[in-house]
C-alpha cells in the first residue's frame, strides 16, 4: 500500500515526501517537473535514506495516470499538482484552469475507477478573498479575486460534490496560509524560476546579492508599522500537518476543511528585521505603493486543526528565517537541472 504524491518534486511536496518517509509510509510521486526539478527528489532519497518511485507524469496525460494506479496499490493521495502564481493566472487564465482543474478531474476520475477513496488537497488561504476578518476562521465567506483562486474554489467545491455524491471518501481540504523556510539540512527548499513574487525568497535573495534591494510593497496599511501583516508557516511544520491529515482520511470518511498557520500575525517589516537578526546581515529596501490585490492583514485562526487534526504549528519566525537562509547559501542557484533519467 502506498501514498501517492502528486507535485511531489515541488516545494511543500518535496518536504511532505520526507517527512511521509520518516514517518514510515511508502510513496509514490507523480509530477510533470513544469515548475520542479527531479533534483529535489533525489536530495529527499538522501535526507530520508529511502527510496520510491517517481512517474514523470503530467496529470492531464489520462492514460499515463491510470497506469499509475494499475501498477501500484494506490491507498491515499497527497494533491500537490497544481500551477500557483497569482499573476501568471491573471495573464493564462485558460492555462491555470485546464492545468488545475483537468488535472484534478483526471486524477478524481482514476481514483474513484481503482476505488482510492482517501484525498488531502492543497488549497489555500486565498479562498477567503482579500476582505477576510482576521483571524480567519473555516466558516469565513469564500471567494476568489483571481483565476488562481478560482481554481482552488472550484476543486474545494469539486470536492465537495464528490463527497455529498458518495459518502464513503474520506477527504480533507487543507488551507495553507504563507509557508517559507526550508528543511533543516539545508537540501531542499524552495526554488523559484526568475524573480521570486513571494516576500521570503526575495529577501533571501537580497541577502545572497541577488538583487540590490527589496521592495516593500505599501507602508501605510492599518497594521502595527504600516506594512502587510501575513501567518507565515515553516514549511516542515506545513508538511507535518499533512501526515495528520492523512491519518484523518485514513480512519474514516467524511470531508473537512482545516486552515494551516500558526495564528500569528507578523509584518514585512517584522520578517525583514527578524532575518537580519538571525542572519546577521543586513537587508536594504524601499518603500514603493501597494501591490494590487494585497490585503492589509492575513492571519488564520488555527483552532479546528488543532481540535480536529491534533495538529499545530511548533517552529517560529527564527527557524523560518534560519532555514530559509542556509537553503539560500548552500543552494545559491537553487536545484541543479538533472534529468530524471539519472537519478
Ligand atoms: P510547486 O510549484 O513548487 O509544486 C507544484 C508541483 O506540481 C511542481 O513540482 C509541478 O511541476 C507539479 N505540477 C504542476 N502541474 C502538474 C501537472 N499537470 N501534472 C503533474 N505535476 C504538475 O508549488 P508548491 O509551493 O509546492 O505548492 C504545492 C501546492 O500547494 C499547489 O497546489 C499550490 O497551489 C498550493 N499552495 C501553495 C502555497 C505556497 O505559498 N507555496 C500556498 C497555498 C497553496
Ligand atoms: C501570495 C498570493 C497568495 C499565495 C501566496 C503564496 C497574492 C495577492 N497572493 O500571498 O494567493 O497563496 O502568495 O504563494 O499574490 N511583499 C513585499 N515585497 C515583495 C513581496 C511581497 O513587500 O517583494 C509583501 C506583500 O505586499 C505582502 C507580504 O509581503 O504584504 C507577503 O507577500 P507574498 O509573500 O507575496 O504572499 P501573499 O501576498 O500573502
């Protein structure tokens, strides 16, 4: 019996990998390496001293995913897959839409025909629109401002009927708020293709000499020093949450939504100053105008997780940027490019 990792090469996926490993379970991961490299998964054979299979499968490729689950006993799947630039989706709507919600389609057609009825889903914070009261809860209003989100809302709504058409799945929506941060041995981490959009990577970037400054999107937010308040998340804390989840589908049935953060609010401001301390190096920066779409304040209300998973977020905003940090030095380029072939 194996767990099957869709998007496993990528960033929270690889890190799921190694903890799912330690944890005992055997995997199996399919990607398509559009937005990885099969590096990363040579690195987590590394880190874990174990090995899995690898499918360089791209999941609108419907043949090629049934045969993965005609070749392997197929218990659970761990859905990764997915492309998740905001902007990118408001430039190739028509690409996000087919990858993310074809892609799931296939892969809910494959599961239900080899009868795997156990899903964990990676959605998102960005399901509760930019208007959110803080902190958010599961019940909060959804809704979407960009096509990326409307994906995510349309696989959770997917879901949803799924469950309702047939009560024996077991599935479970887990909503990520920001993850940054790296695995402790500094092997894997994330690794954006060109100028990073995300806070964490940029920093890390700036810090290695990258670019000459960062640019600090608004500071007149009504936040405690102006700039944009998120929940960031250690991504080996995000990966551990979804070995609970797993547990969940893999005792019963039934469907759940559960946000994934620590509860803590913490600024740009706050992230830059708590790297530099950790670091210490120095972060230089300017303040430009907001960046359309951003909202003042994002912060989850981790409570049903903890309730209902027995899950919760241990390591701080140090780890993270720690983390972050070795992965950047060790990593300065990020994965070597390897062909699958060779690993
Ligand atoms: P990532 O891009 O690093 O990983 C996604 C992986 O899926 C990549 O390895 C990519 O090659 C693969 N993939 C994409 N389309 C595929 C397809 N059609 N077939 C097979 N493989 C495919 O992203 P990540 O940061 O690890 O995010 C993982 C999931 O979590 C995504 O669904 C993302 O939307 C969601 N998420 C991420 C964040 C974040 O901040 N990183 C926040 C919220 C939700
Ligand atoms: C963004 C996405 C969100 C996605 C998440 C993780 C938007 C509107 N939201 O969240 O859907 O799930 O990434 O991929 O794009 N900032 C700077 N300078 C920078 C980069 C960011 O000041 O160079 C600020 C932003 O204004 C924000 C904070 O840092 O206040 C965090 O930004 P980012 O890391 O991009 O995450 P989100 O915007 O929260």
């Amino acid at each position: 019996m194996s767990i099957l990792v869709t998007g496993g090469a990528g960033y929270i996926g690889s890190h799921t990998c190694v903890e799912l490993l330690n944890a005992g379970y055997d995997i199996i991961v399919l990607d398509n390496f559009s937005n990885s490299n099969p590096e990363s998964l040579q690195r987590v054979r590394q880190i874990t001293n174990k090995s899995f299979k690898i499918y360089d499968v791209d999941l609108l490729e419907r043949e090629k995913v049934e045969m993965v689950f005609e070749e392997n006993h197929v218990e659970a799947v761990l859905h990764f897959a997915g492309l998740k630039a905001v902007g990118e989706s408001v430039s190739i709507p028509i690409d996000y839409y087919q990858n993310n919600i074809t892609g799931t389609l296939v892969l809910l057609e494959m599961m239900a025909r080899h009868k795997v009825k156990k899903i964990v889903f990676s959605s998102s914070a960005t399901v509760y629109g930019a208007n959110a009261s803080v902190p958010i809860i599961e019940d909060s209003p959804l809704g979407a401002t960009n096509p990326y989100g409307s994906t995510k809302l349309i696989i959770e709504q997917l879901l949803n009927d799924v469950y309702l058409s047939d009560r024996s799945w077991g599935i479970v929506i887990l909503r990520y708020f920001n993850p940054i941060g790296a695995h402790i041995s500094g092997e894997i981490g994330e690794d954006p293709k060109g100028k990073p959009n995300n806070l964490m990577p940029y920093i890390t970037q700036v810090a290695a000499g990258k670019h000459p400054r960062l640019n600090i999107y608004g500071k007149d937010y009504p936040t405690h020093d102006g700039t944009g308040v998120r929940d960031y998340i250690h991504v080996v804390d995000l990966a551990t949450g979804h070995i609970k989840a797993l547990e969940k589908v893999l005792s019963g049935k039934g469907i759940g939504a559960y946000n994934l953060g620590t509860g803590t609010g913490i600024s740009v401001l706050d992230l830059v100053h708590a790297f530099e301390q950790v670091t210490g190096l120095n972060i230089q920066y300017q303040i430009l105008d907001r960046r359309p779409g951003d909202s003042a304040t994002c912060f989850a209300d981790p409570k049903k997780a903890r309730e209902e998973l027995g899950w919760e977020a241990i390591k701080g905003i140090e780890d993270m940027c720690r983390d972050a940090w070795r992965w950047q030095s060790k990593n300065p380029n990020g994965y070597k490019k390897v062909d699958i072939v060779s690993i």
